[in-house]
C-alpha cells in the first residue's frame, strides 16, 4: 500500500509504499477532506504508477478482470470532536477485481422511490465522500426487498432522473423534438462527476452518430418516451462495471419495462468493447497512462 500522512504542523510527509496492514480509522470523520490542501496531482499519480510497477505481478491478464487502484483520503485526528481535521491520511490500496460486464447477464432492475434523496443542492453528491453512501444502504435494502438490484435515484418535484445505485446514468432514446440521443443528467451540484460517464461523453460525442447532451430528465418524461416507442436503452455507467444495460423501473406501483436493442445495434455493448480496447492497449488512445 501507498500512504501519504498530513498534518496542520507538518504538511505532507514523504509517500511511503509498504507491506499491506490493518489501519486503525476514526469512524467519525472518514473523508473529510475540507480544510486540508491537497497532494499534488501528478506527484500522486507518479506514486500511484510506481505502487503498480511494484505489484505488477497481480495484474489479471484477462479481459474479464482488472487491477482495481482505490485512493482514499481520510482523517486520522485523533479525538471525538467534530472539526477541521489536523492530522489526515492519504493511501491507496489494490486489489483484483473480475469484471462486472457480461454480456449474458442480465439487465438491471431499479427502484424508484421519491421518497429517498441520494443527493441535494450545497450537499456532498458530487464528491465520492463516506458519507454519501452509508446513508444510501436504507434505500438499497428497500430495493432489495421490492426485488430490485439497485436504487434509481429521483431528486425534485418533478422526479428528475439522478444516478442509478452508485453509478450515472444515460438514457438513448428519441427524444420530444425527434431527434436521436444519448442523454446524461449534468453536472450540476447533485451528481457524481464520474470518470466512465466522461469518457462515454467524449467517445459517443467524437462518433458524431447522435445527439449527446447532458440534460434534465424527469420520470414522466421517461413514461410518456415509454409509452410512444421512443426509448432505445438505458444503461449505467461507473468504473467497476463500467456499463450497465437497465432492464425494468419499479415507479409507483408499476413495473416499467426499458427496452434492449439487440446485440448487433446495442450501445452498451459497443462502449463496452471501446472502453475496453483502449484499457487493453488495442486501440491508441491519448487516456492511456503506461507503467
Ligand atoms: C463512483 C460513483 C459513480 C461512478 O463514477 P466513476 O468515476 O465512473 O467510477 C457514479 N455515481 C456515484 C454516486 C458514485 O459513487
């Protein structure tokens, strides 16, 4: 593992890497990184780049798995109140992980209850902080219970269409001017910034093949593009399962079924396979980053 330590006194100490162990947290003030200047970004990816050189042998060889980096930055102060941190954290760790993408699998369930907030204005959404998730479990369990997977988050009178468990969410469909898109919420404050969501952007916006637009999406919008045909796919998108085809919405008492295109025309199988020719070397891209 990688750890960098910080504190108010001393700033940030040299990065160490060494033997994976156990780390004593305080479980209060996880992820509070406000108020603390952050490590420098190329220096960390140079520190990021020499952890992987020194565990390249449990790098999977396989399309179907990868090396999963997990950056984490916490506070290490050690007392019980809650306050600017004085003394913080900085590791990273590493581990196998097979690939969520299956082309057989199946597509996603989702529940939609109004009534659960993953995320608001002048919050914390658009940061991947602690404690934007442990708060999100009671939704999920409610899904599971309702026999979804994952919980598609509404935010708003009108029910805007958020993110979808922990990943963005994209809907391609025609949409009310007739036009052919691929539509994301934007980035507004109450959505993560997801790195596969900018990435989906730039690849489908370079084809040139269909409008890409990062937009507001409500469920009665979604229903009523349901109801005429106009929807082709909805899918999620995030970094461990990198897309993710939506099958069926639970909505107040209905069960709505989202259509799949078949596999030749699907959107989902055709990122999925960019996504990864890149990731594997086999086609050139300007994202890759060689250790
Ligand atoms: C991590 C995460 C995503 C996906 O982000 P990536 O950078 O693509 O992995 C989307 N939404 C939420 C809420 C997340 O926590």
């Amino acid at each position: 593992m990688l750890t960098i330590e910080w504190s108010a006194t001393e700033g940030w100490q040299a990065p160490l890497i060494k033997p994976f162990g156990n780390m004593s947290l305080h479980p209060a003030c996880s992820s509070l990184h406000y108020g603390v200047q952050t490590f420098d970004h190329s220096e960390l990816l140079e520190c990021i780049r020499r952890l992987v050189e020194i565990d390249q042998d449990w790098v999977p060889h396989s399309d179907s798995a990868g090396l999963y980096i997990r950056p984490t930055f916490i506070s290490t102060e050690p007392s019980l109140g809650v306050k600017k941190p004085g003394h913080a954290l900085l590791y990273v760790i590493l581990c196998q992980a097979g690939s969520y993408f299956n082309n057989e699998a199946e597509a996603l369930s989702l529940w939609a209850d109004p009534k659960y907030t993953r995320a608001w204005e002048g919050g914390t959404g658009d940061c991947k902080m602690g404690g934007n998730y442990g708060c999100s479990l009671l939704a999920q369990y409610e899904a599971v219970d309702y026999g979804c997977q994952q919980v598609l988050w509404l935010y708003g009178e009108d029910h805007q269409i958020t993110e979808a468990g922990t990943m963005n969410i994209f809907l391609h469909w025609i949409n009310e001017i007739g036009e052919e898109e691929l539509a994301t919420p934007p980035l507004d404050g109450i959505i993560l910034p997801g790195v596969t969501r900018q990435s989906i952007l730039e690849l489908t916006r370079k084809w040139d093949e269909f409008q890409v637009t990062e937009r507001y999406l409500t469920m009665s919008q979604l229903c009523s593009a349901l109801k005429q045909q106009r929807v082709r796919e909805m899918f999620g998108s995030g970094t461990a399962c990198m897309i993710c085809p939506i099958g069926h919405i639970v909505y107040q008492g209905e069960n709505l079924h989202i259509p799949c295109q078949d596999k030749n025309t699907q959107l989902t199988s055709r990122i999925a396979k960019e996504l990864t020719d890149i990731q594997y070397g086999r086609i050139h891209s300007d994202w890759t980053f060689l250790v």
